[in-house]
C-alpha cells in the first residue's frame, strides 16, 4: 500500500511538472506582457504620491496608451509608452 502511494505521488508530482512547463518554454510575448504589467503597477502606485508633478496629465496620458498598446497587441509601444509616463513623474524604471 505504501509502494502505491508513493508511485500515485511520483507520477503526480510529474504531471504538475509537465503541464507547468519550463521558464524557457515562455514566449516572448508572455514576456513583454510581464514587463507591461509590472510598469503599469509601477505606474499606478507611484502616480498616486505624485499627482501634482507638472507632467502629471501628460504622464497619465502616455500611461493610457501604453497599457492601451499592450493589451491591443503591440506591447513593445506599450512598454515604451509606460517607461516615458514613469519618467515624466520622476521615476526611473527598473531594467525589466
């Protein structure tokens, strides 16, 4: 009975491994889509202690269309586009 267990966990353990995959077996659009999501994060939870800044309006204007770019199909704009919007309010963003 135990031999059983023990073989029903073994084969378990490798089909979550199978089915998880690898982290070389992501694309690179999974990839930018992380960069998109971490930016826009980033983005979101800075812009809210620097709203005041002079460029704020036209931060949260390139904030949109970059998160518009990546949900659309064009994240390399889009990362492009959240980078500016961070650097508009005084961010440096992190080398993703």
């Amino acid at each position: 009975m135990r031999k059983f267990a023990l073989i029903l966990a073994a084969a378990g353990l490798g089909a979550a491994t199978a089915l998880a995959g690898s982290a070389d077996a992501q694309t690179p659009e999974d990839d930018a889509g992380v960069i998109c999501d971490r930016l826009n994060y980033r983005f979101q939870f800075d812009f809210k202690y620097r709203k005041s800044f002079p460029q704020a309006d036209a931060a949260r204007a390139l904030h949109r269309s970059g998160v518009e770019k990546c949900e659309s199909g064009d994240p390399e704009a889009g990362i492009a586009d959240l980078r500016d919007a961070l650097r508009k309010i005084k961010v440096e963003p992190e080398p993703l």
